[in-house]
C-alpha cells in the first residue's frame, strides 16, 4: 500500500495556513482528536487512516500547487 506520506504534509500545512484547529478538524470528520493527530503526524498509517488523509485532501481540494 502506497504511503499517504505528502498528502500528510500537505494536509497539515494547509490547515495551519488557515488556522483550521486539529479539533476542528477531527470534528469535521467525525474522529477524536488524538487520532486526528497521530493520522497527520504519520503514527497511525492504517488502511483507514490513508483513507481519511485521503477524504481531507479531497473534501479541501488541496493540491501542491495552491500550498507555497
């Protein structure tokens, strides 16, 4: 299974760039925080945590180019 590793990254710059809390986040998504933030920091690399890193960058829309 392919690593989620630059989705994360890119997913954790995005939300810090608009002050998006990783509470906010895990709420929006229906996950506790702490999961939240084990899935962003790479310790949780799961079949569903990929998915979730996944279902972030797509609901956002998030692509390299629009993060500078």
């Amino acid at each position: 299974m392919p690593t989620t590793l630059a989705g994360r990254e890119l997913t954790k710059k995005y939300i810090d760039d608009r002050n998006i809390s990783i509470t906010s986040l895990a709420t929006t998504f229906g996950v506790g925080k702490m999961y939240m933030t084990q899935v962003l920091a790479g310790t949780k690399k799961s079949a569903a945590a990929n998915e979730l890193v996944l279902k972030i960058i797509e609901t956002f829309k998030i692509r390299p180019n629009d993060i500078d």
